[in-house]
C-alpha cells in the first residue's frame, strides 16, 4: 500500500498558502474518489488527513471520508471539468465554439483571460509578403480587419490576395433597400434577373411578367398573356429570351430585345411547377425543361440562332399513381444530368449525353415528398431536401448514386439547443442551397433554423437562427462563398456570414398600415451589387450599395395603364390587346398610373421607354370612353414601342 503524500506543516505556513493547501487537498480527494471507480483503485489510498478540534491531525480511512462527504459521485470532479468550460464560454467565448477539452491553449483553454485573449492587430508590413508562396495567414485572434489600403498595396506587391481580407463580411452590412414599389395587383412569387443583371423580372400571381431597371428602378414592360398565377420563370443563358410557367397550364416566351412573343407552349395537363434553362451547348441545340402537377417533364427543344421552340416536346410521364405530382428541377453545371424531385418521395435523374434526354435513375430513399432540390456549382454533386425531416448529397460513383444523410434533428456537439425545435414535433426541410464553392450546403427547416452542413463529411457546422417563421427562400451569393441570403414569412430578409455562423444584417419589410409583407422569392444579380426581393403585397425591393438617389426619382406605385386591359386569344393562345386589336409588344407607349388608375405627373411620364424625348402635352393622358363604357387613356403621341428594352448579349 502505498504511504500517504507528506503535508508540510508548521505555524510558518501563510494564510494564503493554508487555503491552498486544503484546496489541494480536497482535490486529492476528488481524484481518488474519481479513481477509485475506474481501474485505478489502488492509487486512491492516498487520502488526506482529519484535523481536530486541538488543530492536530490524524488519519482518515477512505470509506469514512466517502461517508463524510456522500453527496459527492464518483464522476464529481468530473462534472466540475465539465460545468467550467460553458460558464467560461458566457464571459470569454472560445475561437471554435463547442469543443469541450481541459488542455487547450490559448482561446481554447480553461485558464484563459481577457488580457490573454486580447485581439492581435496586424500592420501592413505583413501583409505585404507572401508565406510559403501563398498570402498570409490572418491569427486566430486578431482583431479589426488590415484597412483596404494596406490590402489592395499587399496584393500590388505580392499579386495574391484572399477575398475574406480584401472584402470582409463587414461589407456587406452597407447594403441598403433603395426603393420597394408597388408593382403587382397580388402576391409576387418570382423575381429573377437577366444575365448581365440590368434587369429585374417579377411574375405575380396577377397573372402579369414585369421589367425593370435593375440601376433605377423604372418600370420597362410588362408583359401580358397568361390566364393565371405564373409559378416560375427563367431567362435562357444567352440572354435573349425568358420563359414563364402559369398556373394555366402553358409556358410563354418571350424575345427580351422587342418583348415580342416567341412561343406558347402547350405540354402539360395542370399547372407548371418549375422551369429550367440547360446551361448544355450542342451546337445551336438547346433545351427547356419544364415540370408540371401533372407529374409529366417536358423537354423542349429550340434553336440558340433562330429562337424557333419545337412545340413538340420530349416527355416523360412519372405518375406511378393518381396524384403524383413532379414539383421540382435542377440542371447539372455543364447540363449533362437534370435531378427531379417528386410528391411519390421519387428522386429521377435523366441524363443528356446520347444527345437526347434519357432517364438514368429513380432514388426511392426519402420517405416524404422531395420538394427541394439543387445541382452543386462545379460538380455533379446534388442536394434533395424532403418533408422526411432529412435532406441527401448525392454523388455519382462507381456507376451508381451514392448519398450522405443529413438529419435535421442533429445538432451540434457540445451544444445545447433549446427553443422552437423542441416544441416541433415533425421537422421538414423547406429548402436547400449550396455555397458558391460547394463546400457547405445549407438547409431551411421548418422549426425556423437553417442549418449548415459540410457537403463532404456530412457534418452540422452551424445552427443560423434569427427567423420568426417559416423560410422558403435561400440564395447564396454569387461569387462570396461566405455570404447566404434568406428570406421568409416572417417579413425578414437575412445576411448571413457562413463561415462564422452569424448574422451580417437583416431587413425587415413591415409595410405601413398593413403590418408586415411576407417575402416570397429573392435573387443577387451576377455582379454581387444588387439583390430583389418580392412579398406577399406585390410589392419589389431592391437593394444594393451605394446612394439611393436614383431611385428616388420614381414613383412609389407604378403600373402601366394598359396592365389589366383584357386581352383576346387566337386559336394557337397568342393574345392581341381587346381594345386596340393589336399585340402587346405593338402598342404605343402606355402611360405610367398608381394602384388606383391615376395618372403620374409628367416628370415620372418621361420614365416610360419611348415617352422619354415627348414634348411636355404628350406626357398629360387624355382620358375617354370607348363605346363599351372602358376608360381610355390617349396622347398626341403615337410612336411604337421599339427594341429598346434589352440589347442583345452579343
């Protein structure tokens, strides 16, 4: 047995160095009370000693100590390990929140101050060269980020750079609404831009397309046709031509040069669920997919040079039962695969490479309908998000589609996560989304959460919280592959910094008298410096850096007065306006009036393309009455509409 530690004693000992000495004591007791549960019994006979009341000491068996002190557990100095790190996680939090270890160094460990912690501020001379031929390396701690002086000197001279130091997340805390406009009669559930990202499209459930200048707000066009709510559109990679899909069943197309119409497609038997431009070039040989509730896709075939559509589609039929609907679709990278996701739980995959669309595959993994789905960026990785609670990164190899399971009721280790998930009985994925390098995927859940996810392994990262309700809207930046935007019924348009799990900036879209507006769909435009939002009100906002001014020049409401004129239909549904017998695209320019039919003053007269070089009495609406007893806007001006919208991309 070996002899219990000897004690240093005497009246010399400080009070100071007494306390130490019973603390380390106590700790002694602790260790052996932690050891004599593990396989170390022997070792806890070292035992510390009882002290009367004459102050002389005296030994101490172990099994009287354990029932002097039973409120102790074996585990007890355990737990206080344990109970240290989240209490000091309140006042000095760790630089990688959630790893529990009682041998950190620095930020990560136990004894950790705030003057050890002190943020380390970098000057400029090291960021001027390069470390093992790469640019340097930022500490873990440091502080405020290099100005962008000494960036943009550091990569003239090193001709490197990182993007997390020339543009710091901070960054985009300057984006700003520079105007919300009331364009759409009712909801507006899309908005998507053109590919230079000078033009805003919006489709609403009033059955109308509209234009708009992406750098001022004007309202361009509006293009008229469809019978019902338009439930998804798409501009085709060349820039020539959009597509919009209605709840009437058909897809209409449009040339975005004249806004003439191109083409009425008539394929399915219920409304249009999605609608996809393949980014695939064979030739002048293109393809748009379309997804309907009928549970059909559709695969039309069109000419890059002549913009002719074959009305004749390729079409498959995925309705095992009565009810199927395929609401989903997303095109691989380069087009060789399209991913589908249907209300029979069905992932199918078609694939492009005999030059003709064949299906490949039907992944029967998920147990609820797959009402979410998205391509990587850069490979043929996809995401399938589903009403299961789960979502799937699948992966082609070895001749087949491998998937990793991401569980949406994980969380993250050494976190404890209490709120809205706990009070959800059933959680469901409500949207999916990469960041622009693929490395993290980000799903929407229904507790109100998104969570982030890393799209090799499978592990949860992070857990976003900040939404009051339901999101529906995920968007990644274009070129950033740091920042996410989101949007929800909660009226909140969010920021998001990835790769620390925090909020950059929010905006919330409370609308005065009416509380606040749900945000249905948003977009950034390529370039990074915008992105459009659209609510439940029909209302668009547009936000981006810099000043507002521009935008300050237009009306808050603007329709054009020709927007719900009705319309008459030809026996292949090409619409021509029912008062003036002529098509849309024809007409001369409309006139600029609020949601009340009320004529704008000249001066937003002018914003109107064609009307911009009008003598001042050719900008004031004559009002009249036709002999149907309709309203009717005239002017002594009688100019066409021309191609001034879009230009064309080459």
């Amino acid at each position: 047995m070996p002899k219990p530690l000897a004690a240093p004693r005497g009246p010399w000992l400080a009070p100071r160095e007494r306390a130490g000495l019973r603390g380390s004591r106590e700790l002694y007791f602790l260790i052996a009370r932690f050891l004599e549960d593990g396989p170390c019994q022997q070792a806890a006979q070292l035992l510390p000693k009882r002290t009367d009341w004459t102050g002389k000491e005296h030994p101490r068996s172990y099994e009287n100590l354990v029932k002097y002190y039973r409120h102790l557990a074996p585990d007890h100095l355990l737990q206080i390990c344990h109970r240290l790190g989240p209490l000091l996680e309140q006042e000095i939090p760790q630089s990688v929140p959630g790893v529990q270890t009682l041998l950190g160094a620095g930020r990560q460990s136990l004894l950790r101050t705030n003057k050890s912690c002190k943020h380390v501020v970098w000057k400029g001379s090291a960021l001027a060269a390069l470390h093992c031929g790469r640019p340097p390396e930022s500490p873990v701690n440091y502080g405020s980020p290099p100005s962008i002086v000494d960036t943009l000197f550091s990569r003239k001279l090193n001709g490197k750079y990182r993007l997390e130091r020339l543009v710091p997340t901070a960054v985009y805390q300057h984006m700003k609404m520079h105007k919300r406009i009331l364009g759409h009669l009712s909801s507006v559930y899309c908005v998507t831009f053109d590919r230079t990202g000078r033009r805003i499209f919006t489709g609403s459930d009033d059955c109308l397309v509209k234009i708009w200048a992406t750098d001022d707000g004007r309202l361009l066009a509006t293009l008229r046709g469809h019978a019902a709510e338009i439930s998804d559109m798409a501009v085709n990679y060349e820039n020539t031509m959009i597509a919009a899909g209605s709840c009437d069943k058909m897809i209409r197309v449009w040339c975005l040069r004249t806004c003439a119409p191109l083409a009425v497609l008539q394929g399915h038997s219920a409304s249009i669920t999605s609608l996809q431009f393949s980014p695939l070039c064979s030739g002048s040989k293109r393809y748009l997919s379309s997804t309907g509730a009928d549970g059909t896709i559709c695969f039309w075939l069109w000419d890059a040079g002549t913009l002719k559509i074959n009305p004749r589609p390729t079409k498959f039929t995925e309705r095992p039962r009565p009810g199927v609907q395929m609401i989903c679709s997303s095109f691989s990278a380069g087009g060789m695969f399209l991913a589908t996701g249907s209300t029979d739980h069905i992932i199918r995959v078609y694939f492009f490479g005999s030059g003709q669309p064949e299906k490949i595959s039907e992944l029967e993994f998920h147990t609820d309908k797959v009402d979410s789905i998205q391509f990587s960026n850069s490979s043929s990785r996809f995401v399938s998000g589903s009403r299961d609670g789960t979502a799937r990164i699948w992966q082609f190899k070895r001749r087949e589609w491998k998937s990793i399971l991401l569980d949406m009721a994980t969380r993250p280790a050494g976190q404890s996560f209490q709120g809205v998930e706990d009070k959800i009985t059933k959680l469901k994925v409500t949207m999916v989304a990469w960041d622009r390098h693929d490395h993290s995927v980000i799903t929407a859940v229904n507790n109100m959460t998104l969570k982030v996810w890393n799209s090799f392994t499978g592990q949860l990262i992070h857990i976003l919280m900040g939404h009051e309700d339901e999101v529906f809207v995920l968007e990644p930046h274009p070129f950033d592959p740091r920042v996410l935007f989101s949007a929800g019924h909660d009226g909140n348009v969010i920021v998001w910094d990835l790769a620390r799990g925090v909020k950059i900036r929010s905006y919330f879209n409370m609308i005065e008298g009416q509380g606040h507006g749900a945000v249905f769909d948003c977009k950034c435009s390529p370039d990074g410096q915008h992105f459009a939002c659209t609510d439940s009100h029909g209302h668009l906002l547009i936000f981006g850096f810099g000043s507002s001014s521009k935008y300050d020049k237009i009306a808050d409401q603007m329709f054009f007065h020709s927007d719900y004129r009705p319309l008459i239909r030809d026996a292949n549904n090409f619409v021509l306006d029912e008062q003036t017998q002529q098509a849309p695209h024809l007409m001369p320019p409309p006139f600029l009036v609020d949601v009340d039919g009320n004529p704008h003053p000249a001066r937003y007269q002018r914003l109107v393309p064609g009307r911009e070089n009008c003598r001042e009495e050719q900008l004031i609406p004559q009002m009249g009455v036709t002999s149907s007893g309709m309203e009717n806007f005239t002017s002594l001006n009688s100019t066409k509409f021309s191609s001034f919208l879009i230009e064309d991309s080459h």
